[in-house]
C-alpha cells in the first residue's frame, strides 16, 4: 500500500456522504488570486465546447472594469487579447450589471464556479457573445487546500487503535511518504505560478506568502502579485518601500501628523515618493487587501511584514539567485536573517514609538517556514538535507494532530523532532480528519492502517 492509494481509498468512501451537502462558500477575490497564481488547469471547455487554453491571466485591474486586463487565450486554436472576469456565479454578470457596461465589451472570458439556475450566453452592451468556463467547487477547493472542514474535534480517534499497534518503522515509512506527498503539492504548486509567471514571480509571492503568517498570508500574495517583481524593480531603489506601502493602502496625505515626533519626517517622504507612482499602483477602496490587525503581536504586524518584503526586494536580484542553489540554503538564510532597514529596525508599525533595542525583521521561525514550504519542496533529490532540519515547537494544528492520531503530546513526542515528522503529521491530518464529515465514525483511514508496512522490510 501507498499512501495515494490510502487517499484513493477514503476518498471514495467519503465523496458518497459528501453528495448530500451544502456547496462550499468561496471568497471570490481568494480564487481570482489562486487563478492568477496559475493554480488551476490552463486547459477547459467553454459553454459552446470550445477548446480554451489560458496562456497568460494578464494584470489585475486596479480600477471599474472585470478583473483582470491584458490576459492572452486561446480559443479553438485562435489567439485573443483582453480582459478576463472572474464570478462565484454566472448569473452574477447580469445581476452586477456587466451586460449593460462599456467596461466589460472587451472581455474575451468569462470563468465562473456556480453555473446552476436558468442557461443564458454571457453577452456584453453590443450583444457579443463571451466563451464561459465552469470551476467546479472541488477543483476550487484543491487550489485553495480547503478541505472539507475547517478543524477536527480535539480528542483522540480511532486510528489510535491501530497506530498504536503498528511498529515504529511502519510509522515511520508513513509519515516519510506523507510527507513527500506534501512537499509534492507544494512543489507542483510553485511550479504552477513558475510556468506562467517565471520562477523570480513565484519566489515573490511565496516569500510575502510566508511573510504573512497566518492572519495575512492571501492579502501579502495579493500585493505581491499586484507589484509583480519584474516591474518593481524597474523603479528607482528609494522608491520600493513607498510603492509597497502605498499599494497596500496604508499611506495617506495626513498620515504624518499623526506620527511621533521622530517618524514625521521619514513618513512625509514616503508619502511624497507614493505621491509620484500613486496613479499607477493605486487600487479602487473595494479592491483593497483586506489587512487582519486584530489579535496579532506587534511583530507579527502587516506593515513590519510588508517591510520585510520591500528591504528583500531591494537585494532581489542576488536572493532569487541563491534559491535556486542546492539545500540546504546557506546564503539565502543568512541575507533574509540579516535584512535591514534603519526605520523598521526600531518600529512595529509606521505609527509605532521608538524602542530602543534593534530587533530582526525575519525572524528564523517565518525563515525556516519559507524553506520548508517553499524551496526544499522543488529539490526531492535532496531529501536527506530536508530529514536534518529540526521542528519547531509544535503549534496549535501540530498538537490538535497529536490528539487525534495519537491520543496526546506526550504519545507523539517520538514523531515530533524534526520537521518533515510535523509536516507529514499536518498532511495526514488534512487528507483523513478534514476530510471526513462523520468525525471519525465512518472513516475508513483507521481500517486501512493495518494494511500499511514499511518499504525497508
């Protein structure tokens, strides 16, 4: 047994009990980035059975208008240009008014996830017809690794029983191949956005993926894609940090006044350098990242992360050619460790007061993330320098894993020591407990155990 075949098996078991249940809710401009990223099929059929290859997503567009601009497709082998507009549900084109706009004649596709209700042709002001694609809501949720629920009941399961009673190197293999499979994932993931962004582009947006930590990690990639790198850096060194902040929408005209004494100066020549860019990058109030401030530690805050990311884009060139050396990454770690930049090495926020001791703004938790969820997945061959990484005190998600498989922390300590373990351990946990919408009853994950050896045998 393999652990693919594991999912096959459960899946199967679990698709029947999931036809009974209500459509999943999206956030719309959550999957229009996942779309943009490349984390989708580029190869559909249109509602008229048209061959649609996606060779470009474009832009996104910052102001009225669909969503995306400048994108380039392929319908039944003819080449189009133009924007794209992306719905949770075809009837939305009529009911948001596109039909009637001037702003939408030049569309070339329509994508939509919710095609249910009476057929109609997404037609614009002059009556043209536009080819329309369907995601169906499990592709949609495989893009956006949104299993079925949100969090498993935190108590022991039944694969308890089984686990138990496997041998340590069964165990062992398990979790070994688990993680690999999740490190596929994420490769095949980067890969994806490389494809059709380059593999500069898809660093960016890993890199503020894993600046955002939990709170902000879709409205960092959303930035990071609006303010692709290439362009960025086409713009004068002093003006990155502004450009980033302004499009992030946290610079206004005023802002200054407001500051400490000793920011006022600093924070009214940021906003003179926005000033000058403001009608290239800034984007409507609707289409705003939407920051989360509220229980987050000072230095966790989203205008010390997008500091980060801004003082990194100014070394670009040189960390973008050191991943892609080998593992285990020694130059990379050591210039994201040591980034600097005199403002932010003594504040949390543009408003924050002065502390006195200088503290990192990457600190080797968020480090050690971006390498294990990013680059060391790109290099299989190099397993052996992955297996070396020591974990990370376990987090919330780690322990609520601990419970479930294995009855408590203390149980699981043996499979704790380094970080591939919580990885796989985190995988199992989302493949089987988030999957399953009987909590644990009719989960056929536990029977399945005892079926699994070892390859070394």
């Amino acid at each position: 047994m393999t652990y693919p075949s594991l999912l096959k098996v459960t899946a199967a078991e679990t698709n029947v009990i999931t036809e009974t249940q209500t459509p999943p809710i999206f956030d719309e401009i959550e999957v229009q980035s996942r779309w943009f990223s490349g984390n989708f099929s580029r190869d559909h059929l249109s509602n008229h059975g048209q061959k649609i290859s996606i060779i470009s997503p474009g832009e996104w567009n910052r102001g009225a208008g669909p969503d995306f601009i400048n994108a380039t497709i392929e319908v039944d082998g003819e080449i189009r240009h133009g924007p794209i507009e992306l719905d949770l549900d075809s009837r939305n084109w009529e009911l948001h008014g596109h039909n009637q706009s001037k702003y939408f004649n030049d569309v070339i596709l329509h994508i939509v996830i919710n095609d249910g209700g009476p057929a109609f042709f997404t037609r614009t002001s002059n009556h043209r017809d536009i080819p329309r694609i369907i995601l169906s809501p499990t592709e949609v949720s495989s893009a956006l690794s949104r299993p079925r629920i949100t969090q498993a009941l935190s108590r022991p399961g039944r694969c308890l029983w089984p686990l138990r009673h496997m041998a340590v190197a069964d165990i062992t293999c398990l979790l070994r191949e688990s993680a690999k499979h999740r490190a596929q994932l994420k490769a095949k993931r980067f890969e994806g956005t490389a494809k059709l962004h380059g593999f500069s582009q898809a660093l960016w947006e890993a890199l503020a993926d894993a600046l955002g930590f939990s709170a902000n990690r879709h409205p960092m990639r959303l930035l990071a894609q609006r303010l692709p790198i290439k362009r960025l850096l086409t713009h004068d060194p002093k003006d990155l940090e502004a450009i980033i902040f302004g499009t992030a929408g946290f610079l206004s005209p005023n802002l200054h006044r407001t500051a400490p004494s000793d920011s006022r100066e600093w924070l009214e020549n940021l906003w003179t350098r926005w000033w000058k860019h403001r009608s290239k990058y800034e984007f409507a109030i609707s289409r705003t990242p939407a920051w989360s401030t509220r229980s987050t530690r000072p230095s966790n805050h989203p205008q010390r992360r997008l500091a980060a990311l801004a003082t990194a884009a100014l070394q670009w060139p040189s960390l973008s050619k050191s991943a892609r050396q080998k593992p285990p990454f020694e130059k990379l770690s050591k210039s994201l460790s040591s980034l600097s930049e005199p403002f932010w090495n003594h504040h949390h926020t543009v408003l924050s007061e002065h502390i006195q001791k200088p503290f990192r703004l990457i600190g080797k938790s968020r480090l050690e993330e971006f390498l294990i969820n990013t680059l060391y997945p790109l290099r299989p061959e190099n397993w052996a320098e992955f297996e070396k990484i020591r974990a990370a005190a376990p987090n919330q998600k780690v322990k609520r894993c601990c419970e479930r498989l294995f009855g408590s922390l203390a149980n699981a300590k043996p499979y704790l020591k380094f970080a591939w373990q919580q990885q796989a351990l985190l995988q199992v946990y989302q493949d089987f407990c988030l999957e399953d919408l009987s909590d644990c009853i009719e989960c056929s994950f536990p029977e399945q155990l005892a079926q699994w050896k070892s390859t070394d045998d």
